[in-house]
C-alpha cells in the first residue's frame, strides 16, 4: 500500500516563502511522475507543478517563476519550494505520485498567505 506523507504547510505573509515536503513509503518502485495539486475553497483542484521520471518539470503558469519542484528518486520524495507567496496562492496542497498509471495522494497540507 503506498503512503504519502506531507509536511510544511502553515502562515506566511505574502511575499514569503514555505517549502513542502512529501515522503512516499510502502510499495514505490515504479513511480513515474510526482508532483503537487492545490485545492482553493469554492475550486476546482489545480496542477500546480510536476516532475517525470526523467526530471522534466510542469508549472502551472501562476507559480512559474517563484515555485520550484525537485524530487529525489532515492528517497522517494518530491518538494516544492513556493516563493513570493501572494494570498491567492492559499489553498490546501497535496502531493501525488503516479505508479503504473494510477494516481496515490497525500491528504494534504494547508498553506495560508496573509496580505
């Protein structure tokens, strides 16, 4: 069963910086792509970033420039370094790991910008 485990959400002030972390543990050979969804209130969940196998990068075109994806295949985890947050960014975030073309998620994790 695969687990995935988020850490780093919270409060910060627009113009400041978080990182999320997410750690994916049980059976996680294969994984192809990883990556990170945010869900505002009242919206749809939205790609927010994501990373291949191979290390090619996706950004959603509302963070590009100030989020930035990584991953480590050895640990099986992903990041998302989220700068000049700006309140609009507030949403829950979740992690997801791709593995023989079925989506695993995290339970997410809350981020809040206050103006």
């Amino acid at each position: 069963q695969v687990q995935l485990v988020e850490s780093g959400g919270g409060l910060v002030q627009a113009g400041g910086s978080l990182r999320l972390s997410c750690a994916a543990s049980g059976i996680i050979f294969s994984i192809n792509g990883m990556g990170w969804y945010r869900q505002a209130p009242g919206k749809q969940r939205e790609l927010v970033a994501a990373i291949g196998s191979g290390g090619s990068t996706n950004y959603a075109d509302s963070v590009k420039g100030r989020f930035t994806i990584s991953r480590d295949s050895a640990k099986n985890t992903v990041g998302l370094q989220m700068n000049s947050l700006k309140p609009e960014d507030t949403a829950v975030y979740y992690c997801y790991i791709i593995r023989y073309a079925t989506y695993y998620w995290g339970q997410g994790t809350q981020v809040t910008v206050s103006s």
